[in-house]
C-alpha cells in the first residue's frame, strides 16, 4: 500500500476515533440511543482504518501518531463542544505531543520515508 494512502487511513481512522470519543460522552453512559450509536459505528471504523495502516506503519509509530494527534483534537472537540477549558500546562503537554509527531514523521526512518 503506498505510504500516502496508509496516512490517508491514518486520518481517517483519528477523526473517526475523536467523532467516537465525543460522542461517547454525549452517549451519557450508552443511555441515548443516537450518541451510542455514533460511538460504535466511529470506533468500528476507527480500528479498522487502523488495522490496514499497520499493513504499512509499524505499530508504534502508527499508534503514537493516533495517540498523540488524538488527543489534541478531542481535546480541542471538548473544548468547542463541552466547554472543557484547557490551563497552561495542558496547553504545553499537547504541545509536547505534537512535537513528538512531528519527529516521528520528519526525522525518523522507521515511518518508511
């Protein structure tokens, strides 16, 4: 699979994953039925556009690029949505995280560049 399509999965499968994660809080515990169900089908789809990625992407790399671009954007989702206010030293973790992506992507030769 060219590298281009298996970041193009990548993609797919975080914004599925962050769409699933946000609405799992709106699920309020899986007792409202369409939010419930926005959460499975999101994280079905997440974790399968993650599984053909590791076809391509070794499994940490994939899994530190989902872990890391994840968790900046649904904290960015919780934070238009819910109103979950982000303090300083949230604010530099994350900016820690995407540094971290950007090393992986930029500089390392295990993502297959």
């Amino acid at each position: 699979m060219p590298l281009l399509h298996t970041y193009l999965l990548l993609s797919v499968a975080i914004i599925a994953e962050v769409i699933a994660t946000t609405a799992l809080k709106s699920a309020d515990g899986f007792t409202r039925l369409w939010p419930s169900v926005i959460t499975v089908v999101g994280y079905v789809v997440a974790f399968y556009c993650l599984a053909l990625t590791l076809k391509t992407l070794p499994t940490g790399i994939a899994y530190a690029i989902w872990s890391g671009v994840g968790i900046v954007l649904i904290s960015l989702a919780g934070w238009v949505l819910h109103q979950q206010r982000l303090d300083l030293p949230a604010l530099l973790g994350m900016a820690m995280i995407i540094g971290g992506v950007l090393v992986i992507n930029l500089f390392s030769s295990t993502t297959g560049h």
